[in-house]
C-alpha cells in the first residue's frame, strides 16, 4: 500500500505491507537507523518515536496507520552544529553505556520536558518506566533529565 | 517477531467497519490503539486475516459529560482521559485508574474500547467499568445493543461481544459530587499490570452510614468483579478502620486468584485485602 507522511519535516511516500510495523519502515525503507528495534512487542520503549507530537512506541504502530501524520525520529530532534542540551546532559552523567536504549530515552524524555519543563524526578521515573535501560541502573538518566530541564523551560517574560 | 501478513482497511464510516468486519467471517479484528492486538500478533497469540483500522471514524473519540453519564467514545485514548479537567469532578476514579494503565507512550495511543474489548483481568479499564455498573453500546450487522458491563466480561480475553460487533461507547453513570472513593493497584514496576488492584466507592447518609457501596477488584480472578461481601461490611457502617479491616478480609475471603509466575495465589489474595483496606482508608479521610 501506498502511504504518505511526514518525517522529520521531509514528506515522504512509500510502498508498505500491510504488516511493516512504523520502526522497520523508518529502519529498512527510510534508512533513518536511530530509531532502535528492541524487543518488537511493546515492552522496551528504545523504537519510540513522535507521531503528531505525542511519545509513542513505532513498533506497535503500522506503517500504514501513519498516513497523513507528523512523524519525528531520534534524527530530527539533533542538530548539525552542536549536541542539544539533552544529548549534553547524557554525556555528562554518563546516562549511556552502550547506547541502545539511548534514542527511545531521549526521545520519551525531549516528549515530556517539552510539555512539562518542570517535571520532578518522581515524574520523569514514572514517564521512562516504559524504556528499559540494561547497563546504567537508571540513576544517571534521571539525572540527566532533571538536568535538561532549564532548557525547556520558558525565559521569563 | 515481525507480524504475520494480513489484510488491511481503513473505514471512513462505522456503517462501513460494520460491513467490512462481518464480511471478514470471523477472521477480521478491529484494529483500535493497537498496544494490545499488535503485540498478540508479534507472538501470534492473533493472526487475524484483516485489520480494520476505526482511525478515522473522528465521532468515536470524544468524552462527553451528561447529567446521567460520562460517555467515552470508544476510540477515546487514556491521554485523551489524563488531559481533560472537566473529569476530575465527573468522574475522579476514572481519572485515578487511568493514571495506572500502562506507560506514557502506550497511554498515547491507546484506547478505552479496546482495553474493554481485549479484556484482560488485571486491566485498569474492564475494573472501572464492572465496579461503576457501566454500560457498554456496540454496533452489529444487526442494529445496536447495549450490555450491562457485568454481563460482558466472560473469562481472560472472552468477552460477550460478537465477532461482527463493534464497541462505540462506555457509559459511567454520573458521579455524585460527594462521593466516596479510591483506586488501589500494586504492581512491581510501575505501568506494568498490577498483581491486584481495586476501585471502590461508597455514598454516605445524613447519618454518616455508607451505603451504595461498590467494591470492583481486578488481577485476582478471570475477569474483573464485584465484591458482594466487601460491599456488605460497608453498607450501613461509619467507614472507620475497623470497618476498612473489615471489608479487606472480605475482600480477600471473597477471591480464588491463581498463582503464576508474578505472584502465588496466596499472595494476591492477601494483597487485595491490604488494597481494599488503605482504599477505604484513603476514600473516608
């Protein structure tokens, strides 16, 4: 089937099975490889991605349900020039260690301090309970996140 | 493991799903969220030789708030749910359970029909529904009908829903402002599903006596219910601690959970009573 999107603000088109989860078409179709296949049945959280700016896991999404949406992967939330301020406050809490599970973790938490810039840390657990990380123990992600906050909060007016 | 193969539509009317899913023969599945159904097709639990996908039918997707009931489209999303204020005052334990359904990604896309329609024991969704009398309307071939939520919910997975029928609306009764009530689940890890968990309230007289007591419990049985013996040590009481002690042991009394691999039988059993006690504690405070 023929389907029609939006990804990373570039309108793709593309012919899809039926069966082709969203994560393996932005994998295999799109080549756009930060968006990370865990375990394929919802459990991991490392493919999510934004689907009309929500959070949302893309290997529980068919790639024909995205006709017509707004799709933004790990990719479109970098920059050429310099690390954003999540990737930067990654790197200094040592919040990676192999770095799988990274993109679905940036991405869940760039979602949520986008809405919430002043989520507490009780919140930004509960938030990532989704995305499972095997090698940091969670701490330094956390910390990380609570770290990024100041860049998404408002300037006073 | 990659999905096995299927058909595909995309209905623009529910006149035009109805006819799709009966031509489907039984082999057709709705396709709502999908943070249920995708997943059984990963592990081939389903295989469905058509999905029909309700997106696009917008008119099930709204909340709407009466003087006799809060009407969720089936295609509502808990997000959807989180996100509207008017809720916390129609129905707060509503809102409260909804809090616990799964992780901030699955709670984006999915649905209220379709948890009602997957049907799961331990699911926050069919527990509100059985302990708020709900009422579930469905579409057929056949015309609408409306069934009485402690009439759907038959075992794990089995619902009274027929093959050719599709969930439109859950209807809560309207909420009295005053009240009583608490939402209690336990689970390991945050969002996943809970061990045991209960939604109860009560209305209270002149007098200070409860009574109306509704005591819904789920993840202890095949299929959420109601408590008829909690619900006894309540009605007429003052809700005091004596009383919350009383209702958990009859809560506890009341269940046959299974073991498995999260918890024994025991365990869960015990659970629900400790539950059923720091929810009256917490409703009555």
């Amino acid at each position: 089937m023929q389907v029609s999107f939006e990804v990373n603000g570039n309108n793709v088109s593309v012919d899809v099975e039926p069966r082709m989860t969203l994560a393996d078409c932005l994998r295999h179709m799109l080549r756009l490889t930060g968006t990370h296949v865990g375990c394929e049945h919802g459990v991991c959280g490392a493919c999510t991605i934004l689907v009309d700016g929500m959070a949302v896991r893309a290997c529980l999404m068919l790639a024909v349900q995205a006709d017509g949406s707004e799709v933004i992967t790990i990719e479109g939330l970098s920059n050429d020039d310099a690390l954003t301020p999540l990737q930067v406050s990654f790197r200094r809490h040592h919040a990676l260690q192999c770095g799988f599970c990274t993109p679905g973790m940036i991405v869940t938490a760039h979602a949520l301090l986008s809405e919430e810039p002043d989520a507490d840390a009780d919140r930004i657990r509960e938030v990532l309970s989704g995305n499972l990380c095997r090698c940091t123990g969670y701490i330094s992600i956390i910390d990380a996140v609570l770290d990024a906050r100041a860049a998404y909060k408002k300037p006073a007016p | 493991m990659k999905l096995p193969a299927f058909e595909y539509a995309c209905p623009a009317t529910l006149a035009e799903a109805v006819a799709l899913l009966a031509a489907g023969d039984g082999d057709a599945k709705l396709l709502a969220g999908g943070q249920s159904l995708v997943p059984m097709m990963a592990f081939r639990v389903a295989s469905p030789a058509l999905l029909v996908d309700l997106r696009k039918l917008a008119e099930l997707r709204r909340i709407e708030i009466t003087g006799e009931a809060v009407r969720l489209g089936a295609m509502t999303r808990w997000r959807d749910i989180e996100d509207d204020a008017r809720l916390d005052t129609a129905h707060p334990l509503l809102k409260a359970a909804v809090a616990e359904v799964a992780h901030y990604q699955i709670r984006n896309r999915g649905t209220v029909g379709g948890s009602i329609a997957h049907a799961d024991p331990a699911a926050e969704m069919p527990g509100i529904a059985v302990a708020c009398d709900a009422e579930i309307a469905v579409a057929g071939p056949a015309g609408s009908r409306v069934i009485g939520a402690s009439d759907f919910f038959i075992a794990p997975l089995t619902t009274a829903l027929a093959a050719d029928e599709i969930i439109v609306e859950i209807r809560l009764p309207a909420w009295p402002a005053a009240r009583r009530w608490a939402f209690k689940e336990f689970a390991r890890r945050r969002g996943d599903f809970a061990l045991a968990g209960t939604a109860l309230f009560y209305d209270v007289d002149a007098r200070g006596k409860a009574f109306n007591a509704h005591v819904g419990a789920i993840g202890v049985g095949d299929r959420p219910q109601r408590l008829a013996a909690a619900e006894a040590a309540i009605n007429g009481q003052t809700v005091d601690i004596a009383t919350s002690e009383r209702a958990g042991s009859a809560a506890s009394a009341a269940v046959t959970p299974q073991s498995d691999i999260h918890a024994s039988a025991a365990y869960r059993q015990a659970l629900l009573g400790t539950l059923v006690e720091r929810a009256l504690q917490s409703a009555c405070a």
